[in-house]
C-alpha cells in the first residue's frame, strides 16, 4: 500500500511497481473516476463529494473494493492507492483481507511538503484514457495536451484546482493522516521522502518494499 497525501506521487510510483512486481495497482480514485465518466450509478452518487474535495462515503468504497478485489488479476497480490482513506476503510479493508486469507505486506508512507503538493497538483495533468499522469513544471507531455502513452487528450482533473486543492490536503490531514500510526502500530509501516526528485524517491521505495510480497 503506497499512502500520503493528496500529489505525494502514488499514482506515479504505483506505475512503476506494477511493472516490476506483475501485479496491479488498484485505486479507487480512478475507479470512481472511470464510473464518472461512464454515468454509472456509482459516479453519480460519487461525482459531488469528489468536486467538493470531500471523501466518498466508506460503505460506498468498501463495496467497490470488495468487487475490485474479486476479480481475477487481484488473485495474485496487488498495490493499493488512494485507499483506505479513513480509519473505517482501514478496519474494512482488514476484514476483506481475513475473509480471503491474505495479509498486507508493507505500508509505504510518501512523504511531501505542503507548498510542493499544491504546485504539482495544480500543475498536474492527467490523460482519462489510460491514467497516465504529467505534471506542467516537470512531466510534461511531449505533445501539449496528447498523451505519450496513448494518444489520448491530456486534461486537468476537476478536482486538482487550487480552492479544491486546498480542501483535500485538509480532509487528508483530518480523516486519512490517522492512518499512518494505525499501520505503525502493525509494524507495517516505512517512510519515503517524496521531495527528492523521482529516481531518489524510486529508489527509497524500492528498499523499503524489499522482499515484501515476494511469494
Ligand atoms: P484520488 O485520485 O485518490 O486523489 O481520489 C480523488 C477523489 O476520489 C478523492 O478526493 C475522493 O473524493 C475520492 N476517493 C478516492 N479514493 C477514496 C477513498 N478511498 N475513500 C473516499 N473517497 C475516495
């Protein structure tokens, strides 16, 4: 589980881990995103909270995730991003583990400061079309507004505007910060500085994952 605020590079890392673990990412921002976008009941319910900044109701979460997790291709291990997000998810999350005799591994914290996080994420740009993320100071795409990856158009998220911006670094500290003793509790838990440029960060990461999860 990669966890930290809103911008810390989640998404981006989970990128790369996927690659090199075969395993998949699954994050429940862009599975919500992806029910927006396709006008599923979930979006509908999901696309007011999101735009506000506000967190989507965890019984909501918990069921997409149940799902989630039973698809095949989670069957072997999986990285988790964007969720859990509050103490509830966390204990949901612990109880759809047992259920299918499985375990987290590590917990891998990012760590960012707050004025960073606000200028990548007002500056972060994203492609809908396959999730691939770009940021405007220092990711840009190499065509304004295409995606490298799939030719895609490159857009800005509703939510990464600089009012909305400001309301989710709030709710994170408030409702998802808790979660990082929760998980130091466990022993579970690394930190990673998230202000190093990428390859430093990367490869922090990659020696606090260390063997986790090999099977
Ligand atoms: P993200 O892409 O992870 O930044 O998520 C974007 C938005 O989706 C968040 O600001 C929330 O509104 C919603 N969201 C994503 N994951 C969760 C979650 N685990 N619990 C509640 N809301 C979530």
């Amino acid at each position: 589980m990669l966890i930290g605020a809103p911008g810390c590079g989640k998404g981006t890392h989970s990128a790369w881990i996927v690659e090199a673990r075969g395993i998949p990412q699954i994050s429940t921002g862009d599975i919500l995103r992806a029910a927006v976008a396709a006008g599923a009941p979930l979006g509908r319910e999901a696309k007011g909270h999101m735009d506000a900044g506000r967190l989507v109701p965890d019984d909501l979460i918990l069921g997409l995730m149940r799902e989630r997790l039973a698809r095949p291709d989670a069957g072997q291990g999986f990285i988790l991003d964007g969720f859990p997000r509050t103490i509830p998810q966390a204990e949901g999350l612990d109880r759809l583990l047992e259920e299918r005799g499985e375990k987290l591994d590590k917990v891998v914290k990012i760590e960012v400061a707050r004025d960073e996080l606000v200028r990548r994420l007002t500056s972060r740009r994203v492609c809908p079309g396959c999730n691939a993320v770009y940021n405007l100071s220092f990711r840009p795409p190499r065509a304004e507004g295409v995606c490298d990856a799939c030719g895609g158009p490159v857009v800005q998220r509703d939510d990464d505007t600089e009012t909305t911006v400001l309301r989710r670094l709030e709710v994170y500290e408030a409702q998802t910060a808790p979660l990082v003793r929760y998980y130091e509790a466990r022993g579970l838990l690394g930190v990673a500085d998230g202000n190093q440029g990428y390859a430093e960060a990367r490869a922090q990461i990659e020696r606090l994952l260390g063997a986790a999860g090999d099977r």
